[in-house]
C-alpha cells in the first residue's frame, strides 16, 4: 500500500526498532512503544497471501469494479454503460452486453474510497453460480473471467464478481476491502455468518482512554445502566461516582476520554461499527467497549492497572484486552488474574515487542492470560515479537488499519500500527464472539477454542513462534458450534513462578519451592467426553523429557488435590502439563513453569536448641512438629506453617484447627 502521509522518519525507525528503551522502576507498566501511525491512503495496496478455501457462491449477471482515482475522476459524470466518459470501459461494457453501469453506493463524502465502487449488470438471468459446482459451474467461470477483463483496463483498479452468500457478514465499510487484511486473514467474515457479536458483551480496554465520541464507536460504548450520570451519587455503590462511561484511574474521574492513538486503536479492531458504510470494522460489529483508562502518556503503576483490571470484572465485562508489559513479574498482578478467572472473564495479554521470553513479562507471563504473538501478511512472526512456550496463539499485527483520534497525522480519523498491542485485540474480539454465542463458556473453554480453532503454522503442533497457531475466527467459532464443551484442563498448583531480574529476592521473600514425597498438587478439568488425564513435569521450559507425576481416568471436574512426589523430580525449574483426552483421543493442555523443585529437609527430632525452619524464616527452640504458633521473640514466625500453627514443614493433622487460637488442637505432622 503506498502511503501519503507519514510520521518522520526516526518515528518509522523506532518503529523498525519495535521498542523503545525507556527508563522506569519495578512498580510501573509501561505500553509497549514504536507502533507506526500512518496517514492514510486509499491508494493501491500490494497483493496478499489469502489463505485457500471454498470458493462462495456469487451472482451469475453482476460484477463490482472499483475505479482508480483518475478512473474515477474521468466516470464521474457517466451517462450509461456505453458512455462512461472511458473509450475503453465503454469497449468492454459493450463486449460483455452490460446493462447498467451505476454507483456501488451513493455517498454524502464522494472524496471517499468506498465511492469509486461501481455495480455492473450484465444480460444475463440471475442466479447464484459457484466455481466446481456441475450445475452453475461454467457460467461461474464466465463470471470470473468477465471481471478480469475490467481488471485489466488501466482505469480499474480491482474488480471482483459480486458476492452474495456472504453479504450479511461481509461489511460495507470502505477500507475493509482494501486495508483491513488482517480481518481476511483470520477469515472474520466467515465467523460473521454466525455472528457480529452481542450488544450483551463487554470487552474492556486497559489502556490510555478512548474517544467515545468517535463516528466508529459512539454506538459501541458500554455505559453503566446502574448509574445516573452527573448526580454526584454513587448509584450502584460499586465505589465509583458517577461512572456511566467507565473510569479514568490515571485521574481519579469518571471521564475515560483520550486523544490518545493506542486505546482507540485496539478499541476499533475490537469493536468498531460495521456496516456503516464507513472506515473500518471490528472483529465484533456489535460488542460493547468498556473504557478504563489506566494510562496517562506511556506509564502506569502497577496498582493502576490493576485496579482498572478489577473494576471491568466487577462491573460485567466479560473479556479484558491487555496491551502492555511489565519487565517484573508481580505476586499482585497473579491474584488479579486469577480473580479474573474466577469470576469467569477471559484476559487478553499482548505478549510484547522485545523478541524474547514471554513468560518474563507480565501479564503476558501469566497462568490465566491468554497470551498473543504478533504475525505479519506473510504469516510470520516477526523478529520483534515476544515468543516461548507461554504463547496460546498468534495474530495479526502489523500493519493494522483501525480508528485513530483526527489530526494532523490521521485528518480522515483512520491509520495503521503496527506490534502485537494490536494482534492481542482480534483475539479479544474472537473471544467476545463465542461469548456471544455461548455465554456460560469457562475462560479455559474459550482458551482451548481459540487454540484448536488456530492455524497451524511454525512447526507441526504447539510451538514457541506461534504457540498452537496464527488466530483463526471462523474455526474458532465453527468448533463452538459442535463441540462448545470441550474439555479444558487447569493447574492450580503448582503455579508459575517467574521473577527473571529479581529472582533472589522472590527466593528470600516469596519461596514457591516443592519438596517432598506428597506434595499437594491441585488440578481441575471440566467439559465432555473425558477419558484420562496425566499430569507430568519436566526440566526447564521446554522439557525434552517429562516425568509421569499422576494419571487417572476419573474426571477432576472440581479442584482436586493430586499427590506429587517431587523426590522422582528434576532439582530446578520444571515445567508442569496436565493434559486432558477426550474419548476421540484428542489432547487440551495447561502448563506451568518455573517451579522450583528443592530437595526434601531431612526430618529432624531435635531439642529445642535446634533451629527450625519456618516458612521462609528460622525459628530457633521448637522441634519440628512441636505446635509453635508461639516462637521466641528472635524469631517472628509468620511463615506459611506457623500460620497453621505448626513449625518446620509440620501441618496441623487435624481439621478442627481453629483460628481463634491459631494452634493445632491435636499434633503436627
């Protein structure tokens, strides 16, 4: 596509460079910089890969063309199929016995893309014809090749027979045709036949705010139906004045707008209007956009974010996209997820533009994220793109045409960005489409989905580019359709521990070791048509070999302890699967990682000159066993055993334990 308006070209290079260095301290997140805003050109866009399928039906006596600019300038004032103000188009309408040759669509803004469509009627009886069919089957050829002798003409710029199977799904929206590849290529149109999405949904955006008065989503925009706006009262008492529109936790207010480019833009491939016969369209016509803005300029806290994750759950969103990193793992930011999770909302992580790890980053590095690589118009995950065992799937990332805030680098409201901010929201849409179908979907349901329904591109299975593929909306859906239900399996425990710049200080501080001959593992799997599940755990990240941990062909469909013997474990960091097979013999997968296996403390009978570990601290003059609720003062003993009241690697034997007292009311074990 050639562009016409640009940024400068160290805004292009820091683009090239995918990220930007920036100093901060371990407590602030940062989005994830170097997409490239574009002015946009309706200009001729280079030719793309489309993946192969199904030739749909179209109608046997029409064909649409769109004219080039000077094309159209020169058929502006047309009078008839014959006299188009171009000898030539007039040769060829006379040659194919074109009956009309008329506007696609009338439009106020005639400088629009979308008015260089034209409709041509051929004479010909209409009926719906497809290529290979023995019926339809020839005049389906002559169609096509009708439209490519307009493609030919010098003054078209692309033409097409005139698709009808689909036209409910595809949009009328200019740029659609013309930019919005990455909607073609996860074949959203398709998925459209079976839904544009629910007004019933909410996607929430974390990011800098959005323009809620932008033509594209105005009709899009979640409103808090609990509160009435403007009355100073906090209506709905969820701690929020006056939040009809959302929240502005960078401010304090009830007024999440932004000018900002990044929040508008993944907010528009989510869920901006189609079939509006302007701009773009989102992977769900019909979603509704929640705006937390957690974002002034390019930083937030932790806390921040956080907070603004907890309130979209609280206040019925049911999918979250995230589109920003952090280089420290946080204990925080794991229970936000996880209360995600369990309230059944569905998070989205951009896995981010650093070209390493994912599972360093956070929340990419999260258990119950799903986490998104980026992917280009060749279907490869570029150099920049954060990658590892952590990736669930990829999706389109540069260059991507969505709503941007008007101004002098987007007069018409409309440009592209590229990083996987922006590949991370058409996984938010596909999710928020199955939730249209299926609202009583598990967030694990939905992962599984979208996973299974991928592309499988990169190596054969998962792998650490694409992880179980490049994002595909129609099987997404599709599978829904058959088999909403599949089985989804999820680990508790043991969980991912990942502190890469600081993992001597998780060690001191926040120790998540195993050790032992019965470690209590905890795991559910819920869906049908279970037949076994195995648990096991390997060396590293990518463990060439695993070690069976437990098996069973009973159905943990509640969260169920598992007994680990970690002493027939690798020491070090393991991995953690635990794969689900259904009757067909089909596998779901869950992992963990980095947990650390550590070898047992031997038992020990001491005296009580003997010092003890407790938790994470020692405390000298109890025997191990003992009950030690009260340690010596040189030991505050507020380990995670002495919070049971037991000292060492004791635990109360007794479920009569009570808080009252915070001692066992029988021995330690």
């Amino acid at each position: 596509m050639k562009i016409k308006n640009v940024l400068p070209l160290a805004a292009i290079l820091l683009f090239i460079l995918a990220v930007a260095k920036i100093t901060y301290d371990n407590s602030a997140f940062f989005i994830e910089l170097g997409q490239n805003i574009l002015g946009y050109s309706g200009e001729k866009e280079e030719e793309i890969r489309m993946e192969k399928h199904v030739e749909p039906g179209y109608l046997s006596n029409s064909i649409l063309v769109k004219m080039t600019p000077e094309g159209h300038k020169k058929a502006k004032d047309f009078k008839g199929p014959e006299d188009t103000g171009i000898a030539s188009l007039d040769k060829l309408n006379k040659e194919n016995k074109a009956l009309k040759f008329e506007k696609a669509a009338e439009l106020a803004d005639e400088e629009h893309e979308l008015s260089r469509w034209y409709l041509v009627t051929l004479d010909e009886s209409e009926e719906v014809v497809k290529e290979g069919d023995p019926v339809t089957g020839e005049k389906a050829k002559k169609v096509k090749s009708v439209a490519e002798k307009y493609a030919d003409d010098p003054n078209v710029e692309f033409a097409e027979p005139n698709y009808m199977e689909y036209l409910t799904a595809v949009p009328n929206d200019p740029y659609y045709s013309s930019d919005m590849w990455s909607m073609k290529r996860i074949r959203a149109e398709y998925a459209w036949n079976e839904t544009v999405g629910s007004s019933d949904v909410v996607v929430a955006v974390i990011d800098g705010g959005i323009n809620r008065t932008h033509p594209e989503l105005k009709n899009n925009i979640w409103t808090n139906q609990d509160e009435v706006p403007g009355n100073g009262i906090d209506d709905d008492r969820n701690g929020f004045i006056d939040d009809y529109y959302g929240w502005d936790f960078a401010n304090g207010d009830n007024e999440p707008l932004s000018g900002d480019f990044h929040g508008n833009h993944i907010a528009g491939t989510i869920a901006a209007e189609g079939n509006n016969n302007m701009g773009v369209v989102g992977v769900g016509w019909n979603l509704k956009i929640m705006s937390v803005k957690t974002f002034e300029g390019s930083g937030a806290s932790l806390n921040r974010c956080m907070k603004g994750i907890t309130y979209a759950v609280d206040n019925g969103a049911k999918v979250v996209s995230c589109s920003f990193i952090s280089s420290t793992f946080s204990e925080y930011s794991r229970s936000t997820m996880r209360y995600a999770h369990s309230k059944g909302v569905v998070v989205v992580a951009a896995a981010g533009n650093e070209g390493l790890d994912a599972l360093d980053y956070d929340p990419s590095g999260q258990d119950f994220t799903i986490t998104v690589s980026g992917t280009d118009k060749n279907d490869l995950v570029p150099y920049w793109s954060n990658r590892g065992e952590k990736i669930d799937v990829g999706a389109p990332g540069i260059p991507i045409t969505s709503i941007c805030p008007f101004g002098p680098y987007s007069p018409t409201g409309f440009c592209d960005g590229g990083g996987t901010s922006f590949s991370a929201p058409h996984v938010a849409g596909v999710a928020a489409l199955l939730f249209s179908k299926y609202p009583n979907l598990s967030p694990e349901e939905v992962r599984q989905l979208i996973r299974m329904g991928a592309d499988d591109l990169g190596g054969s299975g998962k792998d650490t580019l694409f992880g179980y593929g490049r994002l595909n909306a129609e099987k997404t859906v599709s599978l829904a359709a058959s088999n909403p239900h599949m089985l989804a399996p999820v680990i508790y425990s043991p969980q991912t521990h990942t502190a890469p710049y600081s993992q001597e200080y998780y060690n001191q501080h926040f120790p998540i070791n195993i050790s032992g001959a019965n470690y209590q593992g905890q795991i559910k799997i819920t869906g049908d048509s279970f037949a076994n599940y195995r648990l096991e755990a390997g060396l590293g990240r990518s463990p060439t070999e695993w070690v069976l941990v437990a098996t069973s062909n009973r159905q943990p469909a509640t969260v169920t302890n598992v007994s680990i013997d970690t002493t027939k474990l690798p020491l070090g960091l393991n991995t953690f699967r635990l794969t689900a097979v259904d009757s067909n013999g089909k596998e779901y997968q869950f992992q963990t990682f980095d947990v650390n296996v550590v070898e047992t403390p031997a038992t020990t009978t001491t005296t009580s000159t003997t010092t003890i570990p407790c938790g994470n601290r020692v405390c000298s003059g109890r025997a191990a066993g003992e009950d030690c609720f009260t340690c010596p003062t040189d030991c505050a003993c507020i380990g995670r055993r002495c919070s049971q009241g037991c000292c060492g690697d004791g635990v109360c034997n007794s479920k009569e334990n009570t808080t009252k007292t915070n001692r066992c009311l029988l021995d330690c074990n």
